[in-house]
C-alpha cells in the first residue's frame, strides 16, 4: 500500500513536464464562449506544431479581456464586440484589428415556450414578447460581447430593461455557461452563443426559441495589444499567432471545428 | 440522486485511469497550496509568538487586525495581488501574472493570518503557563520564541492545517492571479469552477470528490506523525 502510495506520488511530481517545456509562448484573452465550446482545444495543438509557440488563454468576459489588455496583460485578443473593439483600436491600446470568423447567437428558453416566443418574425419581436408577457429572462450582466449584443437587443426592441425592475429581468453577473445554468434552474430565456449552447450539458427544458435573424449575427475579431504602451509584450510571437489565425492555415482550421458534426464557427478573415 | 452517482462514477474513473492532465490539475493545486502555506508558517509562526510575547503601543489594534484579516475575501486578495503584479502594476515588470507564483502570493497573503492569529494564542496560552518559569531561567527572547512554539506545536500543527484547508479550498484569488490557463494555471478549484460553468456537473462534482480526498488525505497524513511523534517522545 505504501509503495502504490509512493508511485502514485512520484508520478504527480513528474507529471507535467509540458510546463516547464513551454518556454516560448504569448498570452491570449479571450471570451469564455471561443474557450468553453473547445475552439481552442482544436487549434493552439496546431499552432503550437507549426511554430512551437504555445498560446496560453485567459478567458473572460470581452469587456475584461479589453480591460486586461489595455493593462498590457495579454499580448493579443480574439474578442467579440466590434464597438468596443473599435474603441480599443482608436484609444491607442490596440492594432491591426482583423476579422477572424463569426458565428451566431441563440435565444433559448423553456420548451412550454410562455411568452409564446417561437414564430416571431424578428429576434426584436420576440423580446417584445418576453418584456410583454414578463416571462424570466436572464441576462449575462457583466459587460461580455454576449451582454453587450442582448442590450442593443432590447434597444431595438424599444424594451427599458434598466426600468424593469428585479422581477423578470435578471441580471446575473455572470459567465455564459453559469448564466445557463441559472436559467435552466429557473425555467427563463437568454441569448447565448451557438458554440457555448453546443458544447453545453446541463440543458434541462431549454431549447432553442429564436435564431438566424440578421441581428443575431456575431463577428470575432483578432487585435494584438500595442506593444508601445506597455514593456514586456511579447509582439514579435503575437504577431506570429494574429497572421496565422487570420491566414489560410488558421481559417481552414476553424472551418474544420464541429462538434457533433455541426461546424460552430465560420472564418472570415479578408 | 442520479447526478451524485454520476458524479461518484466520473470520480472513480478520473482517479482510476490516473488521467495525465488531471494529474497535472492535482500536482499544481499541491504545489501552489502547499508552497503558499510553507511560507505563511515560516512568517507567520514567529510573528504569531513575537505578537503574544511583545508589548507595545497599537498591539492590540494588530492582533485584532491580524484576527480580522482571517476572514479576508479571496476575490479581494487576488485583484489586489493582480493590480500589483499586472504590466501597468508596480511590480508588473517581472511578468509574474499568470503564474503559479503569482498564486503562491496570493493564496500566502489569505493563509498568513490565520497562521499568525492561531499560534498568537497558542503561545500566549503557553506563556501564561510558563512564563514565570522561563523568566526565572532567565531565557532570552529568541530561546522564549524557540521553546514555545516547540512546546506548542501539536496545536500549531492545527493552525497550519487550517491555513492549507483555506489555501486549497480557494477559487476567488487563483482565478484572477492565475487566469485558469489550461496546463499551466488550472488547480483543482478553477477546474471544478469550468466543469460547472460548462454544465457539466458530473465531471465538477468528481473533481470535488477528488479534491475532498486529497485533503483528507493530508490531513490525515499529519494526524498519523503526529500520533507517531508523540509516542516516540512520550
């Protein structure tokens, strides 16, 4: 017993030698929506063959992965919010942003469907129905890319959510995966990313009520941080990550992520 | 009922087929914990028995500071470590964040109190016992200190397990300072914090079962020296 003990202990000491090994490797903030769908599980392994360069991801909401690289924390970004990312760019914090891929966001709710969601002709119509019906909804609220798209939502929804009071609007402050889960829990509807839907297991009644309307559209794009502002940027590896990404190679290998067969995410670097 | 058997069963084969990267996971949340609370005691058990054998002005005020700081929330703990460490930080130059010492710096800060705080009052204890004692040995300070501690330390065993217990049980510091990078920065916590966020609640719950089982099994490793130590010397 105290030998398989020793082994057991020996084996733990000497199970990572791939942290030593990664000597040569730039951080990248992103979203959890690209990390928790296993986006990245799929393309840093080929990466890392091609240029012995690991990527080491942070992922977090766009607004914090905005936040941490205006810090200098990161060396590049792949995040979805094309005003904030815009912003970033003009204040000096970022360059060369570049289109990666897109794909879509959903809208899920309960299978009895309350607010009779199901068939509405426009994604802002069946927030409407929501609003008006004051069925739960519940909302990131934690100024992700994800958050900040569901609130131009309700802008042309023409719903006040900030007026809604506690009842059926709820703002959780949160992940995308812990925002579902609160939301099978409390049978309501949210906007969520197609990638982090698919890969997500704790479904219960949820299931897709509203989707493919042009709004629900979801660009990503690459920006590396300005290596001017901060010393320690690692530009020269990032820049290496932001070309192969948005070239030939990378955007074949987005193309070819699926999970059950169904491909998640869709280049469109120019 | 069914999810708590899928989570038993997703537990026993992590720990049945030693699966590498999980190895990995409970190697660093080991290392990490175990560093952070090393350096706590080598800080905070001296001044813990300097605390309780000192007197000056504004002692009182430390000790209920220090008593207070054992109750410090570990999000806040690891943003102020984050602020301190980032690029655009003070110390941001020695690119710490992100690291595991980045979180043996923050888990060592939530675990110095109460290694502090504890073994404060076990040597003052003990120096209401033996104080007059020692005094008429006429011992120095440093031997005092020496003595204590040595005297007390069954119950500073206690403390310091109870600083690995906060140290490995900690999600909110070591997910800032860390950033739960796959390979390099994920412990235990933040993995079980991911599995859930990804709704995969088995997976989570098999990884708590597995993190509840190192700590006992730590724990009982030092009850068993303790025991063994104690009949040795009588």
């Amino acid at each position: 017993m105290l030998k398989r003990i020793m082994i057991v202990a020996a084996m733990l000491f000497c199970a990572a030698p791939q942290v030593s090994a990664q000597e040569r490797f730039i951080t990248l903030a992103s979203t959890t929506s690209t990390d928790q769908s296993g986006l990245f599980g799929h393309l840093l392994p080929m990466f890392r063959a091609e240029t012995g360069i690991w990527v080491r991801v942070v992922a977090v909401g766009t607004g914090q992965a905005l936040k941490l690289g205006e810090r200098g924390d990161a060396d590049a970004l792949l995040v979805h919010d094309r005003a904030g990312e815009d912003k970033f760019v003009a204040e000096g914090f970022g360059i060369d942003r570049r289109d990666v891929m897109y794909n879509d966001f959903v809208v899920v709710g309960p299978k009895a469907d309350p607010a009779g969601v199901k068939g509405a002709p426009s994604v802002a119509e069946a927030f409407k129905r929501i609003a008006a019906t004051k069925a739960p909804f519940a909302s990131r609220g934690d100024d992700s890319g994800t958050h900040r798209s569901e609130l131009r939502i309700w802008k042309s929804a023409g719903v006040d959510v900030k007026a809604a009071g506690s009842g059926w609007y709820r703002e959780l402050g949160s992940g995308m995966g812990p925002t579902l889960n609160t939301a099978a829990g409390m049978n309501a509807y949210a906007l969520a990313d197609r990638g982090t839907w698919a890969g997500f297991k704790n479904r219960q009644s949820l299931v897709i009520v509203s989707e493919g309307d042009r709004s629900l559209f979801n660009p990503y794009g690459s920006i590396l941080v300005n290596p001017a502002r901060h010393a320690g940027i690692k530009a020269a590896d990032a820049v290496v990550w932001h070309r192969w990404l948005t070239g030939p190679k990378g955007q074949a290998a987005i193309a070819g992520f699926k999970i059950d067969g169904e491909q998640l995410f869709f280049p469109d670097s120019k | 009922m069914l999810d708590l058997a899928a989570a038993l069963s997703s537990a026993m084969a992590l720990v049945t087929s030693l699966d590498p990267q999980m190895l990995v996971i409970v190697r660093l949340s080991v290392l990490v914990s175990g560093s952070a609370v090393l350096l706590a005691a080598v800080i905070g058990l001296p001044l813990g028995a300097l605390l309780a054998l000192s007197d000056f002005p504004g002692r009182g005020a430390l000790v209920v500071a220090i008593n207070a700081c054992m109750g410090l929330p570990p999000v806040v703990v690891g943003l102020v470590v984050y602020l301190l460490l980032s690029r655009a930080g003070p110390l941001g130059e020695f690119g710490l964040l992100f690291t595991p010492s980045a979180m043996v710096a923050a888990q060592t800060v939530l675990v110095l109190p109460i290694v502090a705080a504890l073994s404060r009052q076990v040597v003052a204890d003990l120096w209401e016992e033996y104080g007059e004692q020692l005094r008429s040995l006429g011992a120095s300070r440093p031997a005092v200190v020496a003595t204590l501690l040595w005297d007390g330390r069954f119950s500073l065993l206690t403390a310091i397990l109870a600083g690995f217990g906060r140290a490995s049980a900690e999600v909110g510091a070591v997910m800032i300072v860390g950033g739960n990078i796959n390979g390099v920065t994920r412990t235990m916590t933040t993995a079980i914090a991911l599995e859930t966020s990804k709704g995969d609640l088995a997976l989570a719950l098999g990884l708590g079962i597995i993190l509840i089982g190192l700590v006992t099994a730590v724990n009982a490793a030092v009850f068993l020296l303790g025991h063994v130590a104690r009949r040795r010397m009588g």
